[in-house]
C-alpha cells in the first residue's frame, strides 16, 4: 500500500527558503545578465556617437525596396540628424511612386507609411490588411454630391460607399466589368531578363543599368523603367535604346 503524505507533512520535507540562500551559480548568472544588460547600453551608446544607427532598424526592408536596402538617406533623407528615427515623409515616396490622392472628393488622406509600412521582413508592401481600406470604405464621406469625376476615363464608373472587405464585399473594378484589357503587344517576362549573366550584357559596357550580382552582370529595373523630367511618369519602353542591344 502507498504511503500517502499530507501537504503539510511535504512542505516540512522541503526547504522553501532555498532561493534566498546564496549560490555560486545563481552569483554568477545574476552578473552575466547584468553584464550583458550594460555591454549592451555601452554599444548603444558607442554606435550613437558614431552617428551609426543601424542597432535601431526594426527588420529588413521590403521586396520590392530591397534593391536600395543600404542607401536609407532615399527614403530618411535628408542626411542631416537623425536617420532611422525620422519619419519617411509622402515627398519621399513620390519621388518614385505617382500617388496622388485616391479621389478628388475624398474627406480624408492618410499618409502612404500609415498603409504601407516598412521593416516587416521580405514581405510585399503593397499588400495591406483591409483595415487600411476600410477605415474609410466601409462607410465612405465624400465632400461633394457628385457620385463621380465628370472627367473620368471610364464609363460607367462610380464610387462604391459600402465596401466591408476585399475577399467578399468588393465590387468588381470596372476595368475588369467593362471589360477593358491591355492593348500592349508584347508581354515580358521580368523574370528572365533580370537574371543574371545574360547574353549580350558584356555590350552594354559600363551603364548604369546594369549591375553586379556576384561577378555576374544583370540588368537592373531603371534600365529599362526611366523616370521623365518631372519624376512622375515612366517613360516609354523603346526597341531601339532598351532592347536592340541584345536582340
């Protein structure tokens, strides 16, 4: 039969104390945690007054930035001050990204890093929840009585009020209802012409456009896509200028 003990007959058994007892090897791993803790501050500190601040970077950039993932004066410019502790202003990205404002009647608009936030690893930054959508299409204000731009290209647009989600309560985008399509000839592929050590890269030389991927050249995207003047627009893709070298 299995002697049977009482709690109170256990807790006599055991020393509840013990961890107020000085240890050695509790000594010693309350001084290496402190130890870490303040070697820690002190390369803060250091990196700080290097003007360094690559310890405060929350994560990688994105995909589709990663191309300019050292330079981050492109989008925490300008250099002087802080860099990783400023804000990325709308400037900064409309220097590559055309985005004006979604509607011209629209009440409200919030800032492109409000939706598309960086530093979250190699995801897309186009994507985002639909809480950034529906914050104001769920319940759509606009600040005229026009239901649409006079103007727009497309016929029989209009602006939908009520949209909850995008997997279920979306309406179809009228490019796709009207039945619009791409008129464009030719479909490239961008997968193979980025890869690297194509034929006939050795011609191109020294242009800017090609670039050096582990001793191999390949073609980078502002070879082809040219902002114009302004920096608003890409300008057309010519044969003569951006394909004839090769084909």
């Amino acid at each position: 039969m299995a002697r049977t003990r009482t709690p109170k007959e256990l807790v006599a058994r055991v020393d509840v104390s013990y961890y107020k007892r000085p240890h050695p090897l509790r000594r010693w791993m309350r001084f290496l945690v402190l130890l870490a803790a303040a070697l820690s501050g002190v390369w803060l500190v250091v990196e700080t007054l290097r003007g360094d601040e690559t310890p405060y970077m929350p994560g990688p950039v994105s995909v589709s930035h990663a191309m300019f993932e050292q330079t981050c004066t492109r989008c925490h410019g300008p250099t002087e001050g802080a860099i990783y502790r400023r804000r990325v202003s709308d400037r900064a990205c409309l220097r590559c990204h055309d985005g004006p404002i979604h509607h011209r009647n629209q009440a409200f608009t919030p800032a492109c890093a409000d939706c598309h936030t960086e530093h979250r690893g190699r995801a897309f930054i186009a994507r985002v929840s639909d809480r950034h959508c529906t914050q104001c299409h769920a319940r759509l204000v606009i600040t005229a009585a026009l239901p649409h731009a006079a103007q727009c290209v497309l016929k029989e647009h209009r602006i939908e009020r009520h949209i909850e989600d995008f997997q279920e309560h979306h309406p179809e985008f009228a490019v796709l209802r009207l039945g619009y399509s791409d008129r464009a000839r030719m479909k490239l592929n961008h997968q193979v012409h980025l890869k690297p050590g194509l034929k006939g890269l050795e011609r191109l030389g020294d242009d800017p456009g090609v670039i050096d991927d582990d001793g191999r050249a390949r073609l980078a995207c502002s070879y082809c896509h040219e902002p114009d003047a302004r920096g608003r627009y890409m300008r057309p893709i010519q044969y003569e200028k951006h394909c004839m070298t090769c084909h």
